[in-house]
C-alpha cells in the first residue's frame, strides 16, 4: 500500500509556490512527526516496539506485523490470528482468534471483534467499551475521525449470512439500512454523514442528513476510497482502473483518470481494510495539492507527480518516473537513470547522469545520489554535482545529516561497511563498522549493523539464509545513535 520527520510539528503547514500562469497554489498538509515501530527477535520468539526510538514496555509473542495509527503513534500488532494495542504506556493484548481489529483516525481506540463482542479499547488505561454482543463476524468498521461514531457492518449469531449495518453514537446503538445490504465506509463525528456500499445497486453512495445519493456505481470490492479528515471529499478508483473525486458540498464529480491515485499533500492517514479499503487522510482538501499517478508498464512501476488544482483538474508535472522525492517546493525524480528537478511551475533540469539511486534533504535544499560507478554526489538546489565519496553502495536522510554504507563486502549472504555521515556538502566522518541497511521511516532512521568483529555484543545468529541477528539503531536528527536492541532481524 500506498501511506510516513520528528523534527516537524503536527500542525498544518502552508507552503505555497505561484504555479505558472494559473495562480494555483500548492498546498501541504500534516506530515508525520511519530512512528512506532516493531523489532523481531528470532532466538527470543518475540516482538517489542519502539514509539520514537524509546523501547516500549512488553512484547508480543511472535513475528508481529503493524497496522498503524494515522499519527504514528499507536498501533494494531498482529501475530496470525493474535492482535495486541500498542501505545506509548505499554503492550496490551486483545485476544487470539481475532479476525477484525483497526485503530481509530485519532489513535485513541482499538476497535476489534473479540468473543462474539465487538470492542472498543481505550489506549494508555487498556480499559475498553462493549459496543455490542452476539456478532458471529464484524465485516467492517468505520470510526469517525475523533471517534465519536462508529458504523460498522457485522453477521449475527443464529442469522446465518445476512448482513446488518449499525450505527453506535453517543453511546447509543442503532440500526441503519435496515433488510439491506450494505458495507459501512465512513462516517463523520456526528453521524450526519455516511458513506457506504450497496450489494443491490452495485453503488457507491453517501447519506447526508438522510438524504441518500448515488455517486457511483462502477465500484467493486478492490476499489480504494480515500476521504479528507471531514469527509467532504472522496477520491475512488472505479473497477475499470479510472479514478475520480467526489464533493459532497455540490455533489461535483471529477475524472482523474487512470492509475493509482494518491495525494501526497499529506502522509498522515489512516486505513480500514477489513473487507473494503478505506483511507482517512489528515486534510479537509485534496485541492491545490500534489498528486501521485502509480502506474505499471511491464510489471514495473512507474509514477507520476501532478498539481490537483482548486477546480479539480489534475495538471501532470512529471511523468515516467522510477522513483520521486518531494521537499522544498520542488519534486526530484529519475528516469532513465538520469536525475531531475521539477519545480511548481512545471519547469524541469537535469541535475545528473549514469544515477543508481537518490535522496532528497527534508527542506529539498540538497540531492544526493549513488552513480553507477558507485560515487556519492551531492548537488545544492539545482547547482552542478560535488563527489562527496567512492564506493558507496547505500544511503538514506534524516534531518540535515546524510548517512552512507561505503567499502561494502561480503558478509553471509549480505554485504557490510562502514557507516559514515556527513551534512550539506562537507566530508564524511566514520561511525561505526559492519553496517548492513538503513530502514527510513518518515524523517527518523534506522540502521541496522551487525555485532563488531572483536566479539563484543550478542553473537551472530547463523541460519540458512546467513546471518540475521542484527544491532538496531535509531536517530531523527542524525546527531546522536541509540541502540535500540540486539539480536534483531531486519
């Protein structure tokens, strides 16, 4: 799926660019200033967490997989069937068997089906809400962005396969939709506004006040819909791979074309993927904002980066590009191994030639990439190509540090070296020896290194595939390296 620095604040930031001659405005949303994370532990069997590169207190038994909160702080963990609530106080299991569990927008609840109840987990006290009992499947959930409403459709015991959608408000459960068949989408905070999918119509539809209405019926059950956080506007992807965008204050409908679509105006969402997926996205907009086109040609993909503009047009700025950073006011991309820079305007430079792979700084001041010879260069804006260092195989960004892998060799079935760092432009300093990989988790980093030679540290742990028992660090602003544990799989 498509979805997240901690030096950023969670507030909305406006950043705007004249765009040519049409005035337009380009926007930016919340970004990501949290982000719990999972570690595996193989010899121990375990999962423990990190909220912010602090260890969080308990574990999940097993190899445990996230469903994260849109704000990066709370999580759903899951092994197999077994689900456990993750926030910064502690690690809380919801049961076994579980089949349905999501996190609210907010990251304040667990909303899960556990014992024939469905359930509603507070995070920090692990106390939770029955919010109703007899269900023999929860199908899918949809909290309001605060949590105040819940929709959501369920089979009940002794009913056999027949669907019912309820509504728990204020306390209060009722049902909706009442002998039909329907999937629950969305709902705002009070109710007013629902969105669902009807089995009979084969549509699409919104409920606005209790006023019911169409929007589309080329829908099916592997069509994305992506609501602002006041669910004022949709944007879906019908079955025949055309997207579109839906205003309910007018009941404007907009072709988008084809492809999968995104806005990239923020990356603080959330997601419900029971059955239908379901995207809540940290923005009362998706206008005057970017855009991401992903498409596949030949199994690879490819992207496209445009302007959304205030009429709903969306105003293509790159196009057939393997990869895209976007920071500063400008979007860095790579196509056909040469390296670019496109500005709001739309207007494009050539930055270099013979590029591997690319980062780009948080404030899009500084390029980095790795040419094919395996050189490191850094460029200022749009200035020309500085050799920072050779035989560099890996780098990644976090705050205004670059980290790289140099002198990589061979090491099991993967290859280390020596972890350097170095900012803006100057020269790069030695950190640390045997590094293997850096995970980039929305501004903060982590990088994964195995024990040092002189045998200091847990040992390595050999398996078939080579050795996997890693160091794990983590920093947000480059300055400082935590260890975070040992014996990790990366």
């Amino acid at each position: 799926m498509a979805k997240k620095t901690a030096a950023l604040l969670l507030a909305v930031l406006i950043c705007a660019f004249v765009a040519g001659c049409t005035g337009q405005r380009v926007e930016t949303g919340p970004q990501l200033a949290h982000n719990v994370a999972r570690m595996w532990f193989p010899k121990e069997r375990v999962s423990r967490f990190v909220l912010d590169g602090r260890l969080i207190d308990g574990e999940a038994a097993g190899q445990a997989f996230m469903d994260v909160s849109a704000d990066g702080r709370t999580g759903i963990a899951w092994v197999d069937t077994a689900a456990y609530f993750v926030d910064e106080t502690g690690v809380r299991p919801l049961g076994t068997g579980i089949s349905t569990a999501v996190v609210s927008f907010d990251g304040k609840y667990a909303l899960y089906h556990a014992e024939g109840e469905l359930r509603m987990m507070a995070a920090g006290t692990g106390e939770y809400t029955v919010i109703e009992t007899g269900l023999a499947s929860v199908q899918q959930i949809a909290a309001s962005p605060a949590t105040r409403s819940v929709l959501f459709t369920a089979t009940y015991e002794n009913d056999g396969v027949n669907r019912r959608t309820m509504l728990y408000s204020d306390g209060s459960l009722t049902p909706v939709y009442e002998g039909r068949s329907v999937m629950a989408l969305a709902v705002s905070d009070d109710a007013s506004l629902r969105f669902f999918y009807d089995f009979e119509q084969g549509a699409f539809c919104v409920d606005r006040g209790g006023e019911e209405k169409v929007i589309s019926t080329g829908c099916d059950s592997n069509t994305n819909y992506n609501f602002t956080n006041d669910l004022s506007e949709v944007a879906f992807r019908t079955k025949d791979g055309v997207n579109y965008l839906y205003r309910v204050s007018d009941g404007r409908l907009t072709e988008l074309g084809p492809g999968f679509d995104y806005t990239l105006k923020t990356d603080v969402y959330s997601m419900s993927t029971t059955t239908l997926i379901a995207y809540i996205n940290d923005v009362q907009s998706f206008l005057n904002g970017l855009w991401l086109v992903r498409s596949s040609v030949e199994g690879v993909y490819v992207y496209g980066v445009g302007r959304l503009t205030s009429e709903g047009k969306l105003e293509m700025l790159v196009e057939n590009a393997s990869d895209y950073k976007v920071g500063g006011g400008r979007i860095a991309w790579l196509g056909g191994g040469r390296l670019y820079s496109t500005d709001m305007r739309g207007k494009t430079r050539e930055l270099a030639s013979d590029v591997t792979s690319f980062v780009l700084s948080d404030d899009g001041t500084y390029v980095y990439y790795i040419s094919n010879a395996g050189s490191l260069f850094g460029i200022k804006g749009t200035g020309k190509p500085k050799k920072l260092d050779s035989n560099v195989s890996d780098c990644a960004q976090t705050g205004d540090t670059l980290f790289y892998i140099k002198d990589a060799e061979p090491h099991g079935t993967e290859k280390t070296g020596e972890l350097c760092r170095l900012a803006a432009l100057g020269s790069g300093e030695s950190v640390m020896h045997n590094a293997a990989a850096f995970d980039k988790r929305w501004g903060q980093l982590m990088v994964y290194a195995y024990p040092p030679e002189d045998g200091s540290g847990e040992p390595r742990l050999e398996t078939d595939e080579g050795f996997t028992a890693c160091r794990v660090y983590f920093t947000a602003d480059g300055a400082e390296l935590t260890l975070l544990g040992e014996g990790v799989e990366r």
